[in-house]
C-alpha cells in the first residue's frame, strides 16, 4: 500500500501522527486519516491542498476546515485541557495563517492560548501593551515575516521558551521567509529556537509539549 | 564607553547576560566581565578568543576554561541545581566541542546533564542502546553535523522538546554546518525546534529554561 | 531536423536513449518516440508533459501512461528479467511519484522490484520490520524529502550499494529538494551516492545496470 | 600609470576621492595619498591593510590612524563643522570597528556625531534610555550584526532618515553578514536604507551628505 | 482582532502607518483603511492584491488607484508641499511600475517630483542629456533592474543622496533582481544607499523624509 | 514619456537598439517599435509577452514573429550579408527556443548561419560527426542546458571564440540554468565566454559582431 | 568516553568503521584507531589532520600515510582481492589528491584500480586513447572539479556503473566544488551518480562495494 | 604518470596548453612545463603558487615572473604580432592584477595591447577621456570588482566586443566577486560577454584569438 501509518506514534512521541497534506491524493488523503481515526478519536491534517479538502468533509462531516490556515481536524475526544497558557505572538496581519496554524495546533492538542497579533517591532508600544499578558504564558511562540525581528526583541522581554516561525510574508529579499529564519536563528536574545519557515504546525505542536511538561 | 552591560537581564530573563567573545578585544572582555562580576555571582563568557583567555584568567583566578568548546566560566555561587536531566546526544566524535559547550552551558545554570556522544544513524545501536536513558531526561539536546539526521531519529523515539544544533562538522557540501542545519529544519519528527550552527550555548540555555518549567 | 536521435546508444550504454520530455513539443515527441521505436522495441519518455499524452497515446496506442510519475513506456519485447532484487524504499507517501518513478524504470529494464514505502525516520519501527526483506536485495534505492534522512539510516543497516533520490516535498527552507539533496550527499553512512532531485529515473537506470552486473 | 586620481570630485559630489585599501600595495598607497594630498587638504583612506600602515605614516606624519577600524585620516583643514547631529547608535560591543568608522568619517567630513552604542534588541531598555538623544539628531545610523534588528526598532521610533548597517559579527547561519543584510532590506520601518556589510565608511559618507542638506 | 493599527505612528515617525497588502484578505484591507481613516486624513495602501481593489473602491470611491504599481491611495487633505524637488530616474521602460510607486509615495507625501525615465546606462547620452534636471534636485532616486549600473554612474554626477531601487526586471541570473540589488550594495560611488527590490514605496518615502529635513 | 528611444545607438554601437519585450505593456511596445521604425529600416524585439503579439502584428503587418523563441522581427532591408559563417550548436532538443533564438538574431543582422542540434556530449558522435562543418564557421554558439559541458568539448576541438549560453532547460539542481552557468563559466577550454541563461539573443548579437570583424 | 566505536560495522555493511579525522584531536584519533585495531586487522583514516599524523604512526609504525590524500591505512591482513578492476580517470593533474584518495580506497579494501589521469574534456583524444582499458572495468570513478563535464561524456560511452566525483579544484564561480557538483547531478548521461565534494573516500568505498557484488 | 600533456593542442586550438597552477606541486609544475617546452617554444603558466616559483625559475632561468598576476611566461619565440590592438580598461587600482594577468596574456600570444585603467563609473571623465583610445581597438577587455558595472558603460559606447572580467575587489556582499558577475551576466548592453571571476588569462585569450581573425 502506499502507506504504513505509524500508529504506535502517540504511545512513543505522546502525541498521534498528524498528515502532512502536500503531494499527497485526496484518495490517499480520505485513507490515511480513516486510518487513523480508526484508532485514534482525534486526527489533524496540515497543508491539505484544495483538491482533498471536499472529500476529506464528506467522508468526515464532524471534521473542521480552518482555510486560511490549510488544516483540519477531527476532534472527537476533547483532551484534557493543560492549567497553562501559550502565548502566539505575530507581526503583521500577514502572519495571520500562521500564526493562527500554531494557535489550533496548540488547542487541537489541549493548551489554552493568547493571541497577541500586529504588534510588530515598527509599533513597539503594541507589544508592551501586551507584555504582561505574554508574560503570563508558559511558551511564547512568535510568528513574522520579512525581517523577522520581533522573536528577538520578545526573547529580551520574558524568561519563557520562545518557539520563533519565520513567515514567508515579505518580498524581494525576503527570499520567501529566508530573511525571516536567518534573523531569528541569529537572534542575539537567549532562549529563543526556529522551526522552518510557514511551520506553524511545528511550533503548536513543540509548544503544547513544552506546556505540558 | 564600549559597552553598556544589560544587568537587568536576570530579573527579566531569568539569567545574566552572557559575554559573546567574538569580535571583542581581550580589554573589553575583561572589563564586561569584571562590570557583570560586580553584580551577579556567575558569569558565562562563550566564544572566547585566543588572546583573550590570559588576560581573562589573570583577572579572574577562580574563573575554568574549556578551551576546545571556547567558554569561560566564572562560578563563585552554584544554583540551585534543576530535579530533571537534560540529555545532551551527538553523532559523532567530531562533534564533541560543540555538545560539550550545551552541556557545559546547562550543567552551569544548573541542570543536570546525561551525555550519549557518538551515537550517530550510520550505527543506529549505538544510539538504541541508549534510548532509555535519553526518554528519562526531560529535554533532549541533538548535536549533529554532515546530513543533520540524528534529531529526526531521536525526535520519533521520544516525547521530550528535542533542540537540535547543527554543526559546522563535515566538508564540501556540507557548507560549514547549512546541510545539517537545513536536514534539521525540515524535520518530519515533530517536536524539534533548531538553533544556529554551532550554538551549543544558546541549546543548553534554552534546555535549562525549559528543564526549570 | 530538431534530433538527432542516438540510436547508437543501446551498443554504448547497454541500453536505448530515453526521451527527456521536458521542453519538447508534442510533434517533437511523437516523433522522436518514432525514430527510436523504429530501432528498438522498448521506448521510454520521462517528464512527458500534459500536451504530449495525448498525441503519444494515439500514435502509440500500445504504450502505456502513469500520470504521477509523468512516464510513458512502450514495451513491445520484455527484456529478460534480472535474477536478483532492486528494493525502492521511501519516506513518506508523498514521495511515491518519485519513488514509482524510480521503480517502473527498473521494471521497464528487466530489474524485478521490491517496494518498501513510507518509512521515514521519524517512525524508525517501519524500515527495522522490513529491514529483512530490504536486505534481500541486489541495490537499494532510497527516496526521501524534507530532510533526506533515510538514506543515512539505510546505509547503516545493508551492505549493497544505495542510490539516494531527494525529492522536492517540503516547504520552506526544504528549497525545492535542496535540503533533502544536502542530507544526502553529506551521509556518515558509507555506500551511499546521489543523483538529482526528484530524478526517479536516474536511480531506477542506475539500479538495474549495477543489479545486472 | 595604475591610477587616476578622480581630482575633479569634490566640485562634482561635494567631497573628494577617498581611497579604498583593499588589494592595493603600499606604494600605490602612498603615491595615491600623495596625489590627492596635492590638491585637497584633507585625504581619508580606508580599509587600510597592515603592509601599508607604516609606509603611510612615514610618508604623512601628520595622518591618524585608527587601527580597529582600518582608516587613515589626514585633515590638514577642518571642515566647517555642520549645525545639526549625526546619531551613531550600535546593537553590541562587536560592532564597534564598523560604528566608528561611520562616526569617524562623519567627524572628518564635519558632521558632529552622538554615539549610542551597545543597545541591542535583546535589552530594549538601553535604547529606550537614549531614545531623546538619538531624537535630536538629523540622521541615524544604525550599526548591527547577527539578526540585524536594531534598524526596524530604531526605525520606528525616529523620524529621521536611518541608514543601516549591516556588521559581519556573528558565526554560523550569520553567513558573514547576511543575515543581518537581509534583514534590514526586509524592514517593516519606513525610512530605512542599506550600505554594504560593514560599510561603515558609506554610512559615515551619506549620513554629512544628508546632515549638510 | 486581526489588526492594531499603529494610530500613533504620525506622531512617531512624521507619515502614518502605511498599508502593506501582501497578504492581507479584502475584508482586512477595508477594516483598516477605514480605522486609518477615521484619523488620518490620508492613507495609503501599497502592493494592493487584485481581489482587494474592487471592495476598496467600494468602500473608499475617492480613493485613486494606480494598477502598474499597485498603489491605493487617499488623499482627502493635501499635504504642505516641500519647497524642493525629488529626481526619480530609472534604467529601462519595463523598470516604470516600481518607479512610479515611488514617485507617486513621494507626491503622495507632498514632495514634488521630478521623473526622468529610460536612460539606462547602455546610452549614456540620455542620462547626460538630463543630468542638469536631476542635479537640481534634494534627493535623487534611482530605480534599475538587470545589472543596476545606473546608481552608480549616477551617483558619480550629482552631490544628493541617492537612494538605489533594485528592480525584479530581467532574466536568467538576475535571480529576480539579486544582481541588481548586490551591484547597488557594491556601488563604488559614495552617498549611495539602497532598499529592498521593488520597494518603490520604501524609496519614495525615504527620499520625501530627507526632502523635508 | 515613458521612453527615450537611443536612437543613435546604430552609430555608436554597429547596430540599432533592440526591444526588450519583458515588463512593458503592449502600447508600449507598440509605441517603442514605431519609434524605432521611423528611423530604422529594422527593428528587432526579444522576450515578447503573449499579450502583446497581437497588437504588434496588428501595426506591422509585415513583421514576423517566432512563437517558440519570443522574437518579433521587421526586416525591410535586408543586411548586407557576412562572407563568413555563424555555426550554433545546441545539446538537445529540449534547447531549442534559445538557440533558435541566437540562430534567428544573427540571421537578422546579417550572419549567415549553420545549425548543429541536438549534439549533447552523452553521445559524442554526433558531435564529432559535425564536427568539420563547425570548424569551417568564424564564430561558434554553443547552447545547453542541464549540466552545460557541451561549450567545454566544442572548445577543446574548434579554434574559433566560444559564445557558451546556459539555458533554463533541466529540473532540480539545475536551478533554472544555474548548474549550465556554472559550468561554462569554469569552462576548462580556453577561448570560451558565456552570456547570461537563456540569452540567445545576446549570443546572437555578439556572434555577428564578432563574424563582421 | 568521547567515541562509541561501532564494531559490529563489519558484519553489517560488509567493512569495519572507517575515522574521519576532521575535528578529532590527535589523542581521539589514537585511542579510536587503536579501538578498531584490537577488532579488525585493517584501519582506514580519512582527512588527517596535520597534527595528529606523527602520533598516529608512533603508535602505529606499521600504519602507511598518504600525504596528498590525507590518508593513513593500517592493513595487516590483505583482504582476497576482487577479480574484476575499478577505473578511475580524472580530469586535470591538480584533481590527483582525491583521486587517489579513491584509488587507495578502493584497494585497500581489495579491488584492483586501473588510472587514467590528466584526461579532461578540453583535450578529448586524451580519454578516448585509454576507452578500452576503462570500458573493461566494472565500475568506473570519474574525478573532476571546475566545470564537473567528464562524468557526461565518460557516462556516455561506457555501459558501466559511473560514480561521480567533484573536487574543489577551480576558483571564483567554482566556488569550492559547486559547480563540479551541480554539473555532475546534472548529467545528461544515464547511469551516473554522484558523492560530495572532494569525497574519495565514498567514491572508493561504494566502487568495491559495486564491484564486489 | 600525473598529466598527459596535451602536445596537440596548438594545432586544434591555435595555441598550445596552458598550464594551471592551483593545486599542483612544484615538481609537477617543472616536469609539466618541461614537457611542453620540449615541443613548444612558448609557455605559459597561470595562478602559480608561491612554493612553485623558485623551482620554475630555476629550472628555467629564462622564463619571466609577473608575482601580481602570479603568470609566469617562457617566451624562447616572438609571435607573429597582430596588426589590431586590444584595450584593456579597468575600474579601479586594486583590479591591476586581474588587468595585467589579461594583458600579459595577450601580449604574450601577440595581441598589441593598450591600457585604460582606473577609469570606474564613479568618475566617468575619467572613460570617457580615454573613449577613442578604446575604439581604436578590435576588442575590449573590461576589468572591474565591486559592483561591475564598467562593462555596461563601454558597451553602450563601443561596437567591437566587449569581454567581462569580474573580479573578487570589493568586501561584503560582492561575495568575492559574485557581484560583479552577475552585473556583467545581466548587462543591458549588447555586445558583452563574460568570463570567470578573476580569469584575467581567459579573457586575454579570447582578446587574441578574435583580434587575430
Ligand atoms: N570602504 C569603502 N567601501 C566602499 N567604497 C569605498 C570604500 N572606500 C573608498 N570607496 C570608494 O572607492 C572608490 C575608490 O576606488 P579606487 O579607485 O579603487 O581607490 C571611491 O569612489 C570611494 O568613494
Ligand atoms: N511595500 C512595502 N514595502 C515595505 N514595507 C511596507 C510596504 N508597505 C507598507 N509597509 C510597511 O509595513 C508596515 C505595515 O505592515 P502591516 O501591519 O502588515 O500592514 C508599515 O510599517 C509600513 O510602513
Ligand atoms: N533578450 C535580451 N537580453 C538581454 N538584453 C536585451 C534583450 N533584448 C534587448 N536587450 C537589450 O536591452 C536594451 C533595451 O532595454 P529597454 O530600454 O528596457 O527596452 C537594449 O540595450 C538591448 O540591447
Ligand atoms: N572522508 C570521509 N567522508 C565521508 N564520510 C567519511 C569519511 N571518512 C569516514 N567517513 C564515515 O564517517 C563515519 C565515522 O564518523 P566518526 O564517528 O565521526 O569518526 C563512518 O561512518 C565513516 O564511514
Ligand atoms: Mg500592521
Ligand atoms: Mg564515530
Ligand atoms: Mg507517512
Ligand atoms: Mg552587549
Ligand atoms: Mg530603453
Ligand atoms: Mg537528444
Ligand atoms: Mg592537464
Ligand atoms: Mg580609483
């Protein structure tokens, strides 16, 4: 068959498999997740490209579409919701699919979070507005494009892991998020880790495991 | 003057600010540490260069160099030692300069650190003898150069935060550490967040940050 | 003329050109498709873009088309079958275009195949149940994206030679397959060589000329 | 002969030639220097290689060399200086080579200049100290290294013209530079431009150019 | 919300906040236009994208729409004009869409301009035949794609700064205008500083800034 | 006006200016042409963009256009033909538009050419079999794609100059022409020059200039 | 320990560990090949560095070094030799070092080599004197840096397995090795694979791996 | 043996092999050298390496050493000398070695040169001084680092062919002459063509071979 999904995934990484969408046919989209929501009462796709998301509801009526951010989830067993916050940080209105792929991530998997969104470093009294709410949170995760500032300039601000996700919004020599991530893996505040570019699954994902701990 | 020591950082960041040896003439280094010193009982100098390390131990007797991972360590109050391990991993013994300034860097902040070095994927029993000794510790740092892929492996066989450091290990093709940081990138383990090319520093900071949760 | 086509090939390389559909017409193809059919009965065209099948399928109404792997074969004299295996192992299910292609091409030049598929790294339990059957074979051709980490971990395992095929799934700092092709030419495993992204072809005729030796 | 002294620029751009160091031998050095010194009063050399330094000090004992740095100055005439200020502000101590020599070329054109240095991103309080001194100048220069994020927060709290600098300072996926290069091009501040990595010179240049508007 | 609108950015940075339409959804775009609106008199929304033009229009019928470059603009109260002038010239015809975003951020800003088009460095003639009108001016733009010469010929003429506009324009190795923008960033003339490619808008408000000072 | 014809360029350079079809609407490239005619008997216009063929055959019904290599040409003067030939040599089929694209421009200016296709160095004999033919020519174009070593074989057996020009024709690490480029550039043979990927028109041009000498 | 030597390599890829000597102090490199030694009769080292060379044949007198190749080879037990021969060719006199540190390989570990050197596409009659005695071997190593175009044209006229290798050797767009690399993933020819930059050893040790099958 | 002297390349090419020095030693440099003149009265070694010198000179004392331009040239017959000159323009003083490297080569093969340099876009009196000296000659060669863009400029002005040498001059982001490269590859001005970064030889090759048609 064309795949061996890895069931065991939740007993060894404490979480079930998530689908990665991209290059993949709504048929074997359709089956993987059964697949999955044959063992498992909770199944997240991520990237789901337009062609499989049709298939995917009709097979799945109870699951959720969320299009800006290219997910979807079926969640039919609630988790038991962590006692902590996770703080998602973003830039510009850009960021938004993004950020908000981090954001669901981080609920689908059961930890409560705060958006603080548009409160990029050219306005810095956005941000300090809502420092205290950020600073209340366990994890920070922080979403930008461009030049990818603003993970630094949080990192100098909260004593929490900051989870950094370049965006690929920007143009010219942003070079599609490369801008973004260079800045961030070179950030000079403390604390602050990368997941690749437009990967706002990874950072829910890293940051409800950091929250749960 | 030249510098402007930030000795608020450890009140907002839960840390003193850390001395980034490059670039800084051996006066400078001695004097950041001496204005740091005066404040905070522990200071951390990394990437420190070869002129500066006399000039630097002369001033601070007390201070320990580690001269193949480049750090200098000023520690005249121990902290109060973290409850959980931090693993620290690497791929091979090339690798050790870079693994060794993580550990350093954590065992300093005071987080205790389990070592498995020279497991690398092209001996995958080396690395599965250890695995359980890796799942007890509640952060795992992965240090690899050449193809980066041992923090895929590690990724799916745990369910601890996995910080992955590429290093600048390897020749050619692997563009001074950019094949291994990109392999680390573009994980399809989940839970894995990268930092900079050789920045076993800024992995043991951030692993004590999240070990101390 | 537009070709100059190399009927001399098949004494030279053991084996007839095959046609590179890429930037041709379809009135180019089919007659290139032509002259080689004239000489041998076995035709292969890779990369057929959309415009040609049509126009292929109707001058050729014996060839045979597989839309993901953009492969058209005409095979009008079954070569005689190789005594020994060529195991085509891939990552994910995304990269069964690629692996498929990879694996027809060894088919269409008389190398049987064995397909071990969506056994990437981050469920390692997947390759290690079929390592056996792996091993079995003559030549191992491994195909990965994102991170390109199997072939390492492959190579560790046999001790026939692996042909490493990055693919172009991911996104972001993935850049097309540039990440994976990295990975795989910095491999710590031994035995281990490379050939283009995405170039299912090249490791399915490389594999099938060392499988006859 | 190897060269031809552009004797004519003062008239044409407000400024005579100055002397770029890289890749010419101390001869040319010193005949070069001896040729503008005959017409204008003021000469300025930079990055000035080590071979060179004497012989040009022996030539022009009345030059200062600024060694970390790499200029060589020769003012036999004072420039009026101009009634407003230049801002030099600067992200660490690393980056100072590249702070002062913009500050130093500003000086010698007759800019007076305010130094704010060692106020990165990642203790935000230092800037926001001097914020008002670095408001009362005409023009802002803003030096960093690694993520280069000081630009986009200064740039947004200014509403002078601010010139970007990017340093070399940092290691890894700094890339020399490029980092901090792309980001600043990428900066969500309006009214930012960019000079060359470590092209302090060039931003001392324009920021008197602009300052004697 | 999606949106904090830095209403305080006049005050702060001498122009309000400045539209960035990457990215955004229509219904964004028109939210916050319209609360830029209720304060400002005048806004001004770049790199609108075509699904938002219409329900701008709707919503906003007295704003103006510049399709070659992507401009919104509304203008209900014309700004003071500056008492000098803004030169804008550009290499190439196909180089009018970005050098008309800055022109027209320049009016838009009330700096009068002056546009001098096509006179590309492969017919000096036409450059020299216009260098009179551009020395004129305070501030001089200069917008190139392919090998981005014209800035540096340019800033060898005149004693303005020069602010260097690569442009995407070209094919092959201009990699999407990254030789334009490293020839400008190796300008050999000084008083030359450059920003991001195609940031016609980034030009035309810098160049209104120091216009103004 | 958006352009400024250089219509001196003939004198100055040997050849009237040629239209650069990339970025300009079709009024202006209409508009552009007519200029070029009134003064010109024949007028050239590379990379012209869909939209714009039509109406430019509408106002020159006697021009012609070559669909696969972009060209439109008005020739109502036939050149003076050249006593010597231009040989174009090309590796596949697939680098046909370029090298069409070089054929067809030297053609236009006056040099009489000999094509050699589809000679790829995977099967020499073609080449060598042509190889007399390409020794008779005064100047000889090389055209390939993919890895580019075509220019480097040719060079090693003619002794005539060696336009080399890269094409876009490949996948993967070819990189848009990239590998070809490269290739070339370091060419092992001497006497070879290259132009930039794609640029058959370039090639053209030079070839004939260098036939006239 | 620093190194977890894996003994058991031997049985499972069919040849014990091979050292890389990048990285490793002169004490590791000792102690590791002393480890290996009590095992396997036969210790290979690769990349030695400069200071641990004298240690390593103290402790090892019997131990030979092959200074331009950076190898050190232990052999106290002749392994069987292979029946059939691995060519390697390659392409300029300075490409020696690595292609010899194949050939070493390669016999060291049992296969005989025949050497056509010095036989690079720019002068072709080079390579085709010696095509017998490479078409009679099993494998054929090609070695080539600047433009990388001997494995094509070599690939082409053999009906064997080609392992491609590129070397740093060249300068300026070379750029280490890169465009050998690209041009050889490139390769129009079929058959050919390729390993990293200045990788020798690989290339060795997968030509005996072939030739052994 | 390590090199197959190409003894008949003059025949094919027009000139005899020259000899690359990068990478080989001394003692191959002697013997290569020695082998050619046994044949050839002219020889030409480029790049030479500081440890080859004195053994070359040694062994032939007649031969001359330009250390700039590391050639060193056996010249036991004067050419024939062309009736046609070649112009060698260069931007700035530090591109001499570049400059002298082709003009040496050129004289060396019998190529009358003339000498234009330090003539950069930055000061264009300077060029344009000199313009009728450089079109008196056949073919141009035009030196030039940083941002490369002399090549433009000379040929928009001239109509013989123009052949481009980037340099490594320049720091930063000219990435050691990537720069420049890509600005000559991408010039507007038809006519021009490129060599390798620093190929001072091939360009004054290329110069003779076509001044001598
Ligand atoms: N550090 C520098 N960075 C960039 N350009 C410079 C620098 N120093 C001098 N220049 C410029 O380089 C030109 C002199 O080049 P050259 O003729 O080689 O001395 C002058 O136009 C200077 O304005
Ligand atoms: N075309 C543009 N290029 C660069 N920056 C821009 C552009 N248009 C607007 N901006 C800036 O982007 C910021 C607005 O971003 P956002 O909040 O995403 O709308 C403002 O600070 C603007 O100054
Ligand atoms: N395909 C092409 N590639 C490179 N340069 C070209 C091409 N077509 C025309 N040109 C040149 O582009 C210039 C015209 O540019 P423009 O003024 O934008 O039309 C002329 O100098 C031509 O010689
Ligand atoms: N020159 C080389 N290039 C690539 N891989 C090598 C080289 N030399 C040894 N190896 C591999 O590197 C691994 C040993 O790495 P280490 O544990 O760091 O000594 C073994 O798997 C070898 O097969
Ligand atoms: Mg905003
Ligand atoms: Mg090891
Ligand atoms: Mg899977
Ligand atoms: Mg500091
Ligand atoms: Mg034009
Ligand atoms: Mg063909
Ligand atoms: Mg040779
Ligand atoms: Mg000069």
């Amino acid at each position: 068959g064309h795949s061996r999904v890895d069931h065991d995934r939740a007993s060894r990484n404490g979480a079930p498999e998530v689908i990665f969408g991209q290059g993949k046919t709504p048929t074997q989209m359709v089956e993987i997740m059964g697949s999955l929501a044959s063992r498992s009462s909770n199944v997240l796709a991520t990237r789901v490209q337009n062609a499989a998301i049709e298939p995917i509801l009709a097979a799945f009526p109870d699951a959720t579409h969320y299009p800006a951010s290219r997910l979807i989830a079926l969640q039919r067993n609630v988790p038991a919701p962590a006692t902590t916050n996770v703080a998602v940080v973003c830039a510009g209105t850009s960021d938004l699919p993004v950020a908000e792929e981090a954001r669901i991530t981080a609920e689908f998997l059961g930890s409560p979070t705060v958006a603080v969104y548009d409160a990029g470093v050219a306005g810095l009294h956005r941000l300090l507005a809502s420092i205290d709410t950020i600073r209340a949170c366990r994890v920070v995760i922080v979403v930008a494009g461009m030049e990818g500032a603003l993970p630094s300039v949080v990192g100098g601000l909260v004593d929490a892991p900051v989870i950094a996700v370049p965006t690929s919004v920007g143009y010219g020599a942003s070079f599609g998020g490369v801008a973004a991530l260079l800045g961030m893996l070179n950030s000079c505040a403390s604390g602050v880790s990368v997941v690749n570019i437009d990967n706002g699954f990874g950072a829910g994902f890293l940051a409800n495991r950091i929250n749960r701990l």
